[in-house]
C-alpha cells in the first residue's frame, strides 16, 4: 500500500510526463506505448542493457528529440536540464566558452564556483582537455542553471573519487527532481529512491532505491520463467536465456566472493598492519608464485614526485586494484609494474614468463564496417579461447549477445556493446597478466556483473585502474591508494578496506590535535614516552577481531537471506527489515574496524 501510495503521490503533480510515446529506430521499434511521470522531489535510477534506448529515453525526457507518436508534457516554469555523456566542447576555445554559451547560459558566478569547488580551471583549452575535465565543465554547466529536473547520462564518467563524493554531497543537498544512468552501483544506491527498468521496449516502475533493484528484478525474472514454462516453444526460450542467465550468474558470483574473502584474507596476513606499501618477507612457496617485485622505487616528472620508495610483491592470481585523484600517477604506476617505463630509483622484477594483454579504450579502434565474426574470427566461424576451439555463436553467448549477431556490423552496437565485444576477443588470447584502464566506462549493469566473474576466473594476475568503488569491493584482493604526493597505502581488500583505513588514520589524528598542549600528570609517562597500550586499547587489540568475524557472519546470514528472489514479492516487510539489519550491521563493522586499526597502529608504533 505504501508503494503505490508513494507512487501516486510522485504523479499527482508531475514536473514531467510522456504519455504513449512511440519510437521507431531503423526498421524496428525501440518504444511503444511507453508513460513515464516524473514528481518534484523524484530520485530515480534508469537502468537497462546496453542498447535498451536509455540515453534516447533521456533526449526524448528533455525534448532534444520528438517521439513518432505520443506526448511530452511540461509543468509550466519547470526548467529540465541535461547532462550529456558526450560534452559537446567541440568548436569553443575555452571551457568557459562551453560552459558558458546560449540563450540558457546559467550565471558566470554560479558556474565559477561550482567549477572551483571541483577543482577546474574554466581557462584550459577545450580541444585539449581531458575527459575529466570536460566532464567537470559539462557539471559545471549544468547544476549551475538550478533545474527543477536533472537528467544525468554516466555523470561519473572520467570524474575521480574526491569529484564523485563531492557531486554525492551536492545532490544530497539538491531540492528538485533527478533522473540517472550510471553504471557505479555506490552512486545509485546511496542517491536513489526508485528504480525505472527499461526492458524489452517496456517500462517497469518500482518505488525501491537501486538497493532493492537486483531483488525486485529476480523476482520479475522468477515470475516470468514460471510463465515461460508454460510456452515450449524455441520463441519463448530464445526471449528468456538472457534473463535466465543473468540469474544463475548472480547466484554463482555469491561462491565467487566467498573465494576472494579468502583470498583477501590470505594477503591480509602477509601485510602490515597499517597497510604500508612494503610487504612481510615472502615464504620459498610465495616467492615461486611472485610474478612482479617492485623494491623501493621512485619516480618523478618535471621536479614532482609521483611515486616515493614504494615496494610491493604482486603473486600469481593477485587482483590489484589502483586508485587515487586525477593526475595522482596511477597509470605511471601501471606502466611500472608492466616495464612500459623505468623507475628514476629503484628496481621492478618480473617473471620471464609473463605475458599480458591490456584492454582499455581500445573499442574506439574497431572498425565499424567489420562483422562480429571479423573481429573475433577473422571471418570465420570458430574461435580458440585460450587453447580451446569453441563456435563463434556459442562463445558470444558467454558475453550476453543474442543469437544471431555474428554478422553483424560493429557500427550498429552500442559503446558499451563494443566493450562487451573487445572483452570477448581479448580474454580468448593467452595471456597470465591482465591490464584494465578505467574498464567500466560505458558498461551496463549486467556487463559489469559479467566482467566481474570473468576476472574471477580469470587464472593469472590481474592489475585494475578504476574509479568504481563498487567494481572494486568485488574483484580486488589487494588495493593501491595513491594520494598525489608521491606516498601509497596498501590494503588486503576493496575500497571500502582502503576507506576505513584511510578514516582510522584520520580518526587516530584528531585526539592528539584536540589534545592541550600540556599534558596532565595523569597523562604525562614517567620518563617520557608511552611504555605499553592501555588496558582498554589492549582489550580491544585483542578482542575486535572475534568481534568483527562475528558481524561479517551476521551480515552474510542476512544477504544469503536477502538473495532470495521471492523474498520481495512474499515477505517486502521481511525484506526492509533485513535491509535495513545489514546496513547497520556493515556500519558497525565499519566503526569496529576503525577502531581496531587505530589500536593496531598503536601496537605497531610500540613495537
């Protein structure tokens, strides 16, 4: 009842409205009796695959395009405004000039301060401005003309980590309406209330933040299977193997995260406790596994220091992820540890063995006038997947294509379609060493899901530039945090292991600064210096551990709850009540293991 309440309340006073909209593309048709309303304070994820008409969705929300048949209506003195994918910076001379230009130019005031807040000079030339910072003017641009409705299309796209959580803080604070496509599943869950599915050319609807969406999906997927049941016929089947397989995929990657607890667990135990960038001295077994030695390298550019005595030991079947802001060095890290460039001081081992691939933007090269089967065959019908002949047909299946695209043109697929495609060539070459820059840009949902099992099953080493912490926390064994000023923190684990002890230094900080100068005699050592921990910081050193091992058993109980398709749809009480337990429950561990390496840092300061 309080769904559909909610639901009713968002279309009484819709800012916008599409009603019967019909969309014809090529031959076929991409919409068809499709309505959408949007209310005033609406925050609303847009999900489908890749090729679904999301960001057609979007043009046709903002009127950048006319529907075949139907009606788009505005609520009078509403401003819609959207952010393209794509900034369209071509032909200005300065960012400022973009950002800045037409009759729906917003303030020059307005647009300066938001482009200082994330940290862009307005000045830098637009033809040769990264991807960032055309994303940032394209921001800019945008938030600055105070929508009642904003339409964002992958708004952190080419954005770090410290522009991301400031573009998180700002729409938290945002009082109008927003619709968004994004395939960084951290941005969606903590900014969105209700979904918007676009499936098959139909539009579902549910009033559940992208948290509830995968369990509200299966459940869709469920009812549907039973129905399919029903039907034997080939129609039917080819309609629903997608679906179906998505479903298994999602339940198979529950073992597959179980094996990276493990092995994050592993490396956890041969690193420092504050996550320092050298590694504990390696066993004879491990050392036969390493496959890149970095010893105290360094490495500056024009007088600034990139990297300062950094040394790690990267093992066969490592998932390394690498983060930091823009211009921190994280590909000058990545060409390192591969022998692209040398250290100014230090040295980097590698095993004579190694034999990697790379994929990055690769897919802008493909020619779109070539076949499917050109590109993963040479034209032929059969591929060999690392050593083993497999059909053309059959192995695009393993990456979410239909039947029946082998001859295909890769000029009529989607960017994220072409990634799909590129993963399917590149992860068919032999290789022990797999190299991915920034390779979420452009991939849906379920291409994610996809690249993620791939690398978990992938055998040899694997090292990842990313922006998505949500990638991250599932495929990462170790994480690499850059900072900009030459120093890198190591972590056994995702981002979200980087986060807290990023959070525990901090916290570790701000007593001694809160502290007098002068100490109390109560605080003040005998002769000077602190002997020992206290007896609350022993207690806790000793006993956090249990402790933590005890709420990540209480969380999996209640995702291995959670994960229950039908859940949703039979017990949606049961379902926002476990919701909610793992949430606070994944905030206490937060806070226990905050507290532990606060603890931890002690105990090692002490020796």
């Amino acid at each position: 009842m309080g769904r559909h309440m909610a639901s009713a309340l968002a279309m009484a006073a819709p800012i916008i409205s599409l009603e019967d909209i019909l969309l014809r593309q090529g031959d076929g048709i991409l919409f068809e009796n499709l309505s959408l309303f949007i209310g005033a304070k609406d925050r609303l994820a847009l999900i489908g695959r890749n090729g679904a008409g999301k960001t057609t969705l979007l043009r046709l929300i903002a009127g950048t395009l006319e529907p075949d048949r139907g009606r788009r209506s505005v609520q009078p003195g509403s401003k819609v405004v959207l952010l393209p994918q794509d900034p369209p910076v071509a032909g200005f001379e300065t960012l400022a000039d973009f950002a800045l230009a037409g009759d729906d130019a917003p303030p020059r005031h307005a647009v300066e301060s938001i482009a200082t807040q994330l940290g862009l000079d307005l000045s830098t030339r637009a033809a040769t401005a990264s991807g960032g910072e055309r994303r940032r003017a394209s921001l800019a641009r945008a938030l600055a003309q105070e929508p009642d409705l904003l339409l964002l299309d992958e708004p952190t796209n080419h954005l770090d980590l410290e522009a991301i959580d400031w573009l998180e803080s700002w729409l938290n604070r945002f009082n109008g309406a927003f619709l968004v496509i994004s395939h960084d599943r951290t941005f969606l869950t903590r900014l969105t209330k209700a979904c918007l599915w676009l499936d098959r050319g139909e539009m579902r609807r549910q009033e559940v933040g992208f948290g509830g969406f995968e369990a509200w999906t299966e459940a869709v997927y469920a009812e549907e299977a039973r129905q399919t049941e029903k039907l034997d016929t080939k129609i039917a089947q080819e309609l629903h193997w997608l679906q179906r397989g998505v479903t298994a995929r999602r339940r198979r990657n529950q073992g597959r995260l179980e094996r990276l607890h493990l092995m994050r667990a592993e490396r956890r135990s041969m690193l420092g406790v504050q996550g320092t960038a050298k590694l504990a001295v390696a066993s004879d077994d491990s050392k036969s596994k390493m496959v890149i030695e970095a010893e105290s390298i360094s490495k500056s550019y024009e007088g600034r220091e990139i990297l300062k005595d950094f040394s790690i030991r990267i093992q066969r079947g490592d998932r390394i992820g690498i983060v930091g802001p823009n211009g921190a060095g994280k590909t000058t890290l990545l060409k390192l540890l591969t022998g692209e460039i040398e250290p100014d001081t230090g040295q980097v081992k590698r095993a004579k063995t190694l034999t990697g691939i790379t994929i990055d933007q690769q897919r802008k090269l493909m020619d779109p006038n070539k076949r499917v089967r050109d590109v993963l065959a040479d034209g032929g019908d059969w591929i060999t997947v690392r050593g083993v002949k497999k059909h053309v047909q059959g192995y695009l299946k393993e990456f979410l294509f239909p039947p029946g695209v082998t001859d295909a043109k890769i000029g009529t697929f989607s960017g994220g379609e072409r990634s799909r495609l590129l993963l399917a060539r590149e992860f068919a070459r032999e290789s022990n060493l797999l190299v991915l820059d920034e390779p979420t840009n452009d991939l849906d949902l379920e291409t994610l899901d996809l690249l993620q099992e791939v690398i978990a099953d992938y055998e040899g080493t694997v090292l990842i530039v990313s922006h998505d912490r949500d990638f991250l926390d599932r495929t990462t064994t170790m994480t690499i945090g850059l900072d900009g000023s030459g120093r890198a923190d190591i972590v056994a684990g995702g981002f979200r292991e980087l986060e807290a002890l990023r959070e525990a230094r901090t916290a570790a900080r701000r007593p001694a600064q809160n502290k007098a100068a002068v100490p109390s005699p109560a605080e003040r050592p005998r002769d000077g210096a602190q002997k020992k921990l206290s007896f609350k910081d022993q207690h806790d050193f000793e006993k956090l551990p249990g402790k933590m091992a005890e709420l990540e058993a209480a969380i999996a109980e209640r995702e291995a709850k959670l994960a229950n398709p039908d859940l949703y749809t039979k017990d949606p009480k049961a379902f926002d009540r476990l919701t909610g337990e793992a949430a606070k429950l994944r905030d206490e561990l937060a806070a226990t293991e905050e507290r532990w390496l606060e603890v931890a840092e002690k105990a090692e300061a002490l020796g």
